[in-house]
C-alpha cells in the first residue's frame, strides 16, 4: 500500500521515513517530493508497504503524532488524477 505522508519538517530524509516507517513493518520504497529547481523538500512525501496490515498499522500508529517537532499526516495515497488543465505552450 501507498501512503501519503504530509506536513513534514523541510529536514526530514528518505532514510528517517523509513527509520520511521519500519517500526510497523518493512518499508519497500520512500519517495520525498522536491522543487525541482531549488532541490528543497516540499514538506511530503510518500511511503510504499507491502503488507497492506503493516501498513494500516502505520497509517493508526503515525497519522498525527510528531516528527522533528511537526505533526505529520498519514493516509492512505489516492491515485494520481489528470484533473489539473494541461499548460498552454506559445
């Protein structure tokens, strides 16, 4: 399962998701969304469990408690949709 992980210290790393992340199981993959040009995290990310009980698990354990000082966001991440208008090109 997909989570979607908000409200994030702009120093939180992949590697401390995952530290996080692997207290209610075993983290396949972590993802932090960066601007591209600056490099600098947007504030989220998101974070892949295999086993969808670990991952409930994860989402009720962590969903509002504290990371580096920030309450952090946890659930489960929608599919990505196409609703947002294409970008004119001149």
């Amino acid at each position: 399962m997909k989570m979607y992980v908000g409200n994030l210290s702009y120093n939180v790393t992949a590697e401390d998701l995952k530290e996080t992340f692997s207290a209610y199981g075993a983290v396949a993959d972590v993802t932090l969304i960066t601007d591209r040009d600056s490099g600098q995290s947007k504030g989220f990310g998101f974070v892949e469990m295999d086993n969808n009980s670990e991952a409930d698990a994860a989402i009720k354990g962590l969903n509002g408690s504290s990371l580096q000082g920030r309450n952090i966001k946890v659930n489960q991440a929608q599919p990505k949709s196409n609703s947002r208008p294409q970008r004119r090109r001149y």
